[in-house]
C-alpha cells in the first residue's frame, strides 16, 4: 500500500509571472495602483494619462502579472532623440515621477520585466524620486543583478514636517503662533472680507483652477520667471492638473486651501492627501497684501485642517527650506534622477558616462532655490533638451 504524502512534501512551484507590453496605457496600472503603498496611489492610469495630453508623447505599458494579476505596471514615453532610443516614466514632476508596484511585490517581478524593457529601449530614465521609493528601489536591486548600468544624480533634499511627532512633544501649532496669526488676520482684514475654503474631490472645477492660475498670475512667478513653472496656467501646468482631476480618485486626493478678499482669489495653498501624507506642492499670494502674511496663515489653517483628517505627515518636497524649517520641517530622503541602461555595450557606455550625468545634477547636498520646487525641469528631459 502506498504511503499517502504530507502537504509539506510536495515540491511547490513558484509562482507564475507573465509579462505583457501594449501599446498605449494599460487598464491594468489601476489594479496595480490600488495595491501600492498608500503614499503611491495616485500613480493611476488617470495621473498618466494627464501628463500624455498635458506634455505629449506616445506610451507603453509594461505589466507584470503573478498568477494572472498585475503587480507591476511600468509606462514609458520615446524620450531625446530617436536614435538613441530613451523612454522614461511619463508624469508630473509634483510629488515625484515613479511607476506602481503593489506592496507585495518582490524583486522577482521586475527582474522578469527587464528583458521586454531592453527590448524596447538602451535606458529608462525614472525620476526624479525619493530615495526607497518602492518601484525604484526594486528596480536597481533587479537592474544591478542583471548587469544594468544604474546611474543617478543629486536633485535635491525633501523637507518633512512630522505632524504626529510634534504633537506628540505638546500643543501643536503653539497658542503662540496661533495668537500671532490672529494679529495678522485682523490686519489683513483691513484690505476686505476674508473668506477661506477649502476645495477637493468634485469641487475641482474650472472655476477652481483658474482661481489658483489668478493668484499665480498675480504673484512672484509671473514677475520674476518666464511663468513655465507655474502649477495652474496655460503656460505652465495647468493642463496636467486640470486633466488629472478627470480621475475622482486623484480627485479626491488633491487639497487646497484658497483665500479670497471680497470676492478676489489672493492666495492658496495646494497639496495631494495620500493616505495619512500631505504632499505639499504649491503655494502663492498676491504681493498686494504681501506685508500681512497671506501665505503663512492660509497654510496653518490648512495644516489645522490636516490634523482632522488624519493627516499625520507634510512632505515638503524641495525648494526653499527657509520656511519651511520655521514650521518643523526637517530634511527627509533625497530626490534624485535616475538612468538604466541595459545590458552589453550600453551599460559598459553608461558606466563611463556616469560621472557626466552626476555633473546635470547638483552637488550631494546643495539645497535648491527657493525660486522653483521643479529643482530639474522633468519635461525638458522629453523634449530632447537634456
């Protein structure tokens, strides 16, 4: 009579992974994305398809399956010239540009899209992003074990504002910075009736966003820059961010707090809420009323606003770490731009290249102007300028 066998015993198979390229982006970034980390979720297929109709380009898709569901969804945009054969992650440089993994994918996956990706490119830019972002760090695990060159440069340091820690020490803002916003306020109130807002999910309409392009308009960066780095005009990112909001879901994450003086949009403060994470992204004031500091009572009350929420943590982002420190803010992972190249004679190019592409960058770090967040102007890249 045979000896039955214990479960243990069975020799187990590991787990079948299919790769897939299409042309376009794939339906399968949305599953991919709803199991990614929390602060990586509005990696959607919406987030994408704004950076294609905003910046243009024609996409790809790479996906990973494991046993018949995606783990890995990794777009890609022709960038530089054609010849050279470079993609890189489509997208918006706010919060960051990275692709979405599901929290429980392993290395394994990505190992198993490197092939199709050298089939499809010499390199793949990725970036600028933080340092132990999910996708990037499996990607360079994979990438060094299959003999891709991996290159990065320094773009700057994060600023973080850990909102939990610090009411954790006591009161949180001070009755003192409370008190002195109220001395502010009733002066600010001598220009007109102050109404503040907040806007968010279905509220993003036109109307909202050219409130926040009018303030832009009004402010430092229409003044002392060519306007391509303001976040709500036509001639700056309006378009992304207007196409982004097509998507509830991404909807629903975008914040902003909004000032109005009888009636007039003066300053705003702009963020994405991702999970217990408030990604700072934009804010600006009219310099009219400058001398009452607009700005830094509209993001208090939005940082108020924040801890009712559950928001726990403020991402900063780069940029001007003044005042930033101010509030709390201390300095967080770096961010920076990435290259792979594959395999053969395009990595041992890329490895000689590598001090070079450090040099695009800035040095270990130098902190960033206080004139831009956008520190690498991350559409340049794809307009064949870089």
């Amino acid at each position: 009579m045979s000896k039955p066998m214990l479960l243990e015993e069975f020799t187990r198979l590991p787990p079948a992974l299919t790769v897939d390229c299409v042309d376009g982006l794939a339906g399968a970034i949305d599953s991919v994305a709803i199991g990614a980390a929390p602060s990586h979720r509005f990696l959607r297929y919406g987030w994408f398809a704004a950076a294609l109709k905003a910046y243009g380009g024609a996409a790809r898709t790479i996906t990973v399956a494991r046993e018949g569901e995606a783990v890995v969804a990794l777009p890609i945009v022709a960038s530089g010239p054609a010849w050279a054969r470079l993609v890189s992650v489509p997208g918006c440089y706010w919060p960051f540009r990275s692709f979405p993994v599901r929290e429980d994918a392993g290395v394994e996956a990505v190992e198993a899209l490197l092939p199709r990706l050298a089939r499809e490119a010499r390199s793949l830019r990725v970036g600028p992003v933080y340092d132990g972002d999910p996708g990037l760090e499996l990607l360079r695990e994979a990438a060094l074990a299959k003999g891709w060159a991996v290159l990065d440069r320094f773009v700057a340091d994060s600023f973080l504002l850990d909102i939990a820690a610090a009411r954790g020490e006591g009161t949180w803002p001070r009755n003192s910075t409370l008190k002195k916003n109220r001395f502010h306020e009733k002066h600010l109130g001598s220009h007109g009736e102050l109404d503040w807002s907040f806007v968010h999910g279905s509220g993003w309409t036109g109307a909202a966003f050219d409130a926040l392009a009018e303030i832009e308009e009004k402010s430092w960066i229409a003044a002392r820059t060519d306007g391509s780095d303001a976040k709500f005009t036509a001639q700056g990112h309006g378009g992304f961010w207007r196409a982004a909001a097509e998507d509830p879901v991404i909807a629903g994450m975008m914040w902003a707090a909004l000032l109005r003086i009888d009636g007039a949009p003066t300053a705003f403060s702009f963020d994405m809420n991702a999970g217990t994470l408030k990604y700072a992204i934009a804010n600006s004031y009219d310099p009219r009323v400058a001398k009452h500091s607009p700005g830094k009572l509209l993001y208090y009350r939005n940082l108020v606003r924040a801890i009712e929420d559950g928001i726990a943590k403020v991402d900063w982002g780069a940029g001007d770490s003044g005042y930033k420190q101010v509030i709390g803010a201390e300095k967080g992972p770096a961010i920076r731009d990435w290259l792979f190249v594959r395999p053969g004679i395009d990595a041992l190019a890329g490895k000689l290249l590598r001090s070079a592409w450090k040099r695009t960058g800035r040095a270990e770090g130098e902190s960033a102007p206080a004139e831009a967040d956008g520190v690498v102007d991350a559409q340049a890249g794809e307009r064949g300028d870089e």
